[in-house]
C-alpha cells in the first residue's frame, strides 16, 4: 500500500509538533529533513533520512520509499508552503502523494512578537538566492516586508544594501532565533545594523514610518526628472514605448542610452519586481540617473555607466530593450542588443533621424524579424501673447519587432 509522504510543519524555534501531528510522526517508519529538525527526535526508532540536494533527487528517493509502502514524514519548520520544502515536493511528488500539515508560520510569530498585523506584508525570501529584486520591489511600493535570510543575506547585508540604494524612512526589527530560550529582538533604523551580528536563524522586518510620498505609476512630468535640458522621452512618446513594451513581472529589462532615466524609473514601477538596467556613457547624465532613482525611490534601477555595445557584456540577457538614445551610426549597439535579447523578448527603438531608422529597419529585416512602426508628434499647451497655443515636440518614430522563439 503506498501512503501519502506527510510533510509536517514543527513550531519555528522550539521546533515542537502539533499535537495532532504527534502520533502521525510516532507511526511513521521513515523521517526525513534537514539535520536540525531531525535532532529534535532522538527518540524515534524508523529509519532517518536527512535533506540533500539537488531537491529533485531528494524527492526521487522518498518516491522510492513510499512505493515501497513506508510511511514518510518529512520535517519542516513553521508552514512548509510557505517558502519550504512542500512546493518543491508537489511538483516533483504530485499533489496526491503529498498531504501538508502547517504549523503557525516564522513571519505570524514575528508579527504577533512586535504587535503588527502580518496580512499586509510582503513576505520575500533572500535564503539562497542572489537576486534582491523582490525586495527592492517591494520597498519601492512602500510596503512593510518580512524577509527571510541566510548567513549571507543577513541583516548586515541588507542594512547596507538598502542604505546603499538610498532607501529611507524604514525601520528594521531583527528576531534571532525566534521562538528559543535565547530568542532576541533587536529594532532601529537601518544604520544601526550595519555591524549588527546575530544567529544564522533570524527573520527581518522592515516597516516603513509615515510617507507623503504619492508618486504616479506612470505619466510623470518631464519637470520633474532631473535632465539637461530637451535631453529627455517626453511624456506622450515615453508612455507610448512603455505601453509597447508590453511589460510584466519578473523581467530583466535593458534601457540603452537612458539619458536622465525617465523611461526606466516608470518601467520600474509597471514591471513588478523585475530589474531594469539604465545604461549611459555621460558622466553628468549618469549621475542624474542616481539622483533620479533616489527622488522617486525606484530601488530596482540599476545605474550603468559605459560606452556601448561594450558596456552590456557583463548585464544578464534581457526580456525587453528599449533605445532611446540612438542605435549609433555603425549599429553596434542594436545589433549586439537583439542578440542579447532572448527569444519571446521584445525590442522597441525610438528614433528622430532617418538613418537610425533606416539601420533599426535593415537590421529587423536581415533577421527575419516581424517588425512594426508609427511616426509620433504630439503638440503641448503653451501660453502665448496672453492666450494658448499648440507648441509641436520633435516627432519620434517608434519601431518595434519581437524576437522569436526559436
């Protein structure tokens, strides 16, 4: 008879089961899970098997067992679904082999240890990962977060990255080893924490005070971007190339010549928790960008000074380009950019000059790419001779093309 593998969540810290969860462990002829949880059950008799990577060979193996008709039990601390094991094992096991039973969660016990409710918080995990997008994504929303670290990611680490990123107005609250005889909970602002040193197992908060910051997701003035004068997408063919973009969450998104960083500040906002790229060789523009970035708090912008194509080797390969700053005469740029660009990826080039059109629609062409175009001008209000007029922009060629998927 093969028995579904129970993946059962002990209290985070104390690590003790549920009651209704205690004669499920007794009965069970193997327990799995990672050695700190194991230890927790000196007493049991079965066999024991500890947690080894690549998950899927872990998996493969409590499949072996449970075929065999033993009972499994796999360990987990707090809810295993929520950023624990049980995903992983569904995926690989299938839903009807596997029956998840929670306990109360890392980031409900810290929300009840500092008296706020947790239904709000963005829950983010940086255990393992390299990639603090989501976390600079949801501070750029201005939401309290719980984040789940490691021994790199600790609360050093994150202090000085968010302090590095110009985040504010935050404070952070460290819950080391929760839930423990030798629990400890330290709050402050962020500075405090930069030589903060504590337990592998801690859980940070991070809330933010009273803001009056009220910024659009999209259509800010041009008066409000620090620029050098005209140097700027305007607002109507800015809000254009975003909306052709066809942006989403998750993405990795190139802005090439991004001048003040207009177009990526207000991608940053649309495409949630994605990474975008501000690229630009200009010293003066480059330092706009920064201060750009900070005066709207668009934390998942990266600044990146350099010439281009040379400037994009070391970037991950993006979902979406866009070229504001012109494709340069010998096409280096746009040429290395669709390479670049995975496939399903979008590329959306603005142009005033006919030769950049012109090398945008030969390159589109000699790679079999679909492409589209429309020619843009729009005319803004202006005070003249006590009355308005229609004051017309440059117009801007916008072409678009999608690169396929194999």
């Amino acid at each position: 008879m093969k028995h579904a593998v129970h993946i059962i969540g002990l209290h985070p810290g104390s690590l003790e089961p549920m009651e209704s969860s205690r004669q499920i462990i007794c009965e069970a002829d193997v327990l799995a899970g990672g050695k700190r949880l194991l230890d927790k059950f000196p007493e049991f008799n079965g066999e024991l098997l500890t947690f080894f990577t690549p998950v899927a060979a872990f998996a493969e193996k409590l499949d072996e067992l449970r075929q065999s008709g033993k009972r499994i039990v796999l360990l987990a601390d707090g809810d295993p679904l929520l950023f624990g094991i049980a995903e992983s094992m569904i995926r690989n096991l299938g839903s009807d082999s596997v029956c998840v039973i929670p306990c109360v969660s890392t980031v409900q016990l810290a929300a009840a240890k500092i008296g706020k409710g947790w239904k709000n918080f963005e829950i983010i995990s940086l255990h393992g990962r390299t990639n603090s997008s989501p976390l600079f994504g949801a501070l750029q929303r201005v939401a309290d977060c719980a984040v789940y670290t490691d021994h790199i990611n600790n609360p050093a680490v994150i202090a000085k990255k968010l302090l590095e990123k110009g985040v504010a107005n935050y404070t952070m609250t460290v819950l080391d080893q929760l839930g423990t005889s030798s629990e400890k909970i330290t709050t402050g602002p962020l500075d405090k924490f930069l030589d903060f040193t504590c337990s592998d197992l801690n859980l940070v908060m991070l809330t933010v005070g009273h803001c009056s910051c009220n910024h659009p997701v999209i259509g800010r003035s041009d008066d409000d971007f620090t620029r050098q004068k005209g140097l700027i997408t305007k607002l109507p063919v800015r809000a254009t190339g975003l909306a052709l973009l066809g942006l989403s969450r998750g993405q990795t998104i190139w802005d090439l010549g991004a001048g003040c960083g207009s177009v990526s500040i207000e991608a940053s906002f649309l495409a949630k928790n994605s990474q975008v790229f501000a690229v630009e060789k200009d010293t003066d523009r480059f330092e706009m960008i920064k201060e750009n970035v900070r005066k709207f708090g668009a934390f998942t912008v990266v600044p990146v000074q350099g010439t281009m194509p040379q400037a994009l080797a070391e970037l991950p390969d993006p979902d979406r380009i866009f070229i504001g700053g012109g494709i340069g005469k010998d096409s280096s740029t746009i040429t290395e950019a669709t390479a670049r660009l995975k496939p399903g990826g979008r590329i959306v080039v603005h142009a005033i000059l006919m030769g950049s059109v012109q090398r945008t629609k030969e390159i589109f062409e000699q790679l079999g790419w679909q492409w589209q175009a429309m020619q843009l001008q729009a005319s803004i209000s202006d005070k003249l001779a006590g009355d308005i007029r229609f004051k017309a922009q440059n117009p801007v060629t916008i072409m678009w093309a999608d690169k396929p998927e194999s």
